[in-house]
C-alpha cells in the first residue's frame, strides 16, 4: 500500500515536472510570432507564457490574449526597446523555452547597419538572455537555405561603403543569406548552455494579406501553381502551420528526458518538419473554424 502511495506521488511529480513549462516569446505582434503566441496560448503544456515586446507592440498581442482567453497564464514585459530584455533577467525565476519570430519588418527600407542592429545585435541580446535564464530549448524564425557555417562577418568598412541611405530590394537581397547566417550563428554561439537550438528554415510564408504588395500577391499566385511540383525544402509554408510547428517542436523537445551532457544539439528544420510535427493538428484546427462558420 505505501509502495503504490510512494509510486504515484512520483508519477505525479514526473507528470507536474514535464507538463508545467514557461515559453518566453519575442516578436508575438508580428505575422509569425502572433501565430506562435497563439498556438502556445493554446496549448495546456504551457502553464505560463512570458510575452516580450515593445510598447507599441502590445495592442495587437494584447488582442491575441484576449481572442485565446489566455489572460490568466500570460505574464508582459513592455519595454521601451527590446534591447533592454538582459535588466530583466533576474526577474524570471525561471523558463524552459524562448520561441524567437523577431525580424526586421522591412530590411530593403533601411540602411545596413540598422538591419544587422535588429537581426543580429538584437538576437545576440535575446539569444544571450535566454541563455542566462537557463530555458533548455530556443527555437529561431531563419530562412531557406541559410548557411550560418560559412557567414563571414561584416567589416566596419563595408559596412560604412554602403552609406546611410536605404538599401533597396537588389542589395537587401544580395546581403540577405549572409545576414541571416550571421543570425544564426549569433543564436549558437551566445546560447552555448541551451541544450536544443532549433533553427526553422522556411521558404516563402504565405499570409492572409501580403505584407509587400504586388510582390507577395505574385509570389502567392505562383506557389499555388508550382508548390506540387518542387521538392518539399522549397514548398511555401501557410504562417499558421509555422506558428504551431515552432510551438509543437519545442514542446517535443522538452518532453524528452534523453541527457546530452554539454554537448548543443542543433537542427535546420524545413517544411517537411512541419508538416511532421504540426500538421495534423494545423488540418484539425482549419477544419474545426470551417465547422464554426
């Protein structure tokens, strides 16, 4: 008798320790972060949602908590800039997951040294932080393709070559890939005590409204038309799956207990982990808000 009492108490301390977790998110106002936020909101493995953002930001995320009746797990921090997330530190017993989707919105409208401020300084500053509050998974919004093995910093005279006006699409996207692998490799190396960086590589993200006019409208219209026939790396992705992908993966990687010492385990995963990981509760969801309407 007092065997079976001391068996499920410890069942029930292993069951309260896997399935009590705290997710940090960063970028919850944006197309994907929002639909990060929205899936871990949703999710029962996530007790607590710790949600970063700047002041500006919390009107829309404050309307995702409020649509997910998430209010009671939800805990803010309003900043003035993002950059400051490293004061609040110590303020944060502790957390298990950071789920990153923060980006510059609009690079081809900005000058090179504000790009690498917001995609790599400010990356560098969140992946440190995560690192600091000890979360054993950080999962961070990439690109397709992305190299971060072979990104090559950026020199202060290259830098200064391309002057303060703005760079437009032709040079953001001949920049883009060393960009974003400087990124990644930002993440990897300040996060050096987080067991899992899991680094989702997307190709084109399709939304209900293009974000870039013309250009995102086009692009849609013809990965409709070619999608069936290119390999699954290159398949658009819909921005909810993505969410609820980064969301599922993390939560599968906390739900492991497999010990990797030191060592980092780090994963590119592309759109047929999504699909994988979230795609049978993405066509459930789908089906069920038809079912609503």
């Amino acid at each position: 008798m007092l065997a079976s009492k001391i068996t499920l108490l410890f069942l029930f301390f292993i069951v309260s320790y896997v399935s009590a977790q705290t997710a940090v998110v960063f970028g919850g106002s944006g197309a994907v972060g929002s639909e990060v936020l929205k899936s871990v909101l949703s999710d029962a493995f996530f007790e607590e949602v710790i949600v970063v953002g700047r002041h500006s930001s919390f009107k829309k995320i404050d309307e995702i908590v409020s649509s997910a009746e998430g209010e009671s797990k939800v805990k803010r921090v309003n900043l003035a800039r993002v950059e400051d997330i490293s004061t609040y530190a110590k303020k944060i017993e502790r957390a298990d997951a950071c789920l990153i989707a923060l980006g510059a919105s609009a690079p081809h409208h900005m000058h090179l040294q504000q790009w690498l401020s917001v995609e790599i300084d400010l990356i560098r500053t969140i992946a440190e932080f995560c690192n600091t509050i000890q979360v054993r998974s950080i999962s961070l919004l990439s690109a397709v393709d992305v190299e971060n093995e072979s990104a090559e910093p950026f020199t202060k005279e290259e830098i200064e070559s391309y002057g303060d006006g703005a760079l437009g699409w032709i040079k953001m996207i001949i920049l883009y890939m060393r960009v974003k692998g400087l990124e990644e490799k930002a993440v990897i190396e300040s996060a050096s005590d987080v067991q899992y960086i899991r680094i989702f590589q997307p190709n084109t993200i399709v939304t209900e409204e293009p974000r870039y006019g013309w250009f995102d409208a086009t692009l849609f219209r013809l990965h409709k038309l070619v999608d069936p026939y290119l390999p699954s790396h290159y398949h658009s992705v819909d921005v909810r799956l993505l969410g609820a992908a980064m969301v599922a993966d993390a939560k599968g990687k906390l739900q492991e207990r497999e010990d990797h010492g030191s060592q980092q385990d780090v994963a590119k995963l592309t759109y047929e982990d999504y699909v994988s990981v979230a795609g049978k509760a993405f066509q459930d969801s789908l089906k069920a808000n038809k079912d609503e309407l």
